[in-house]
C-alpha cells in the first residue's frame, strides 16, 4: 500500500502499523507521530493499522527561545 510519510511516497506491506512506518524512516531520538492529523500515543504505534493513502507525519520538538 502507498501511504506518504512527511510528504514522501512510501510503500509499505498491506496490513502494516504505524510502528512499521516509524521503522522505514528515519526518525529521530525524540518525535511524535500522528496519521491524518491525529495524534496517535507512542503506545498504539503497533496497533494503529494504516491504510491505502494515509499521510503520517512524523514530528521532532524544537527547543529554543
């Protein structure tokens, strides 16, 4: 199935997890993730079930002042 993740085609296998997707890319020491728009907790990445055409955006915090 095609999802995009950060704006990027990627294909992953039919059935795939959030936590799949967070393993094809390379993701940061600290980031959150969210699939369509909603925030999914770091606990449900194994369970959360993607779809063809889902967008995850995968999320770095940024420090400063």
């Amino acid at each position: 199935m095609n999802v995009l993740i950060n704006q990027e085609s990627r294909e992953l296998p039919d059935g795939a997890t959030l936590a799949d997707a967070v393993q094809a890319w390379e993701t940061p020491a600290v980031f959150a993730a969210a699939v369509n728009l909603q925030f999914v907790p770091r606990t449900a990445y194994a369970q959360h079930r993607l779809a063809e055409g889902d967008r995850i955006e995968i999320i770095a915090p940024i420090t400063g002042g």
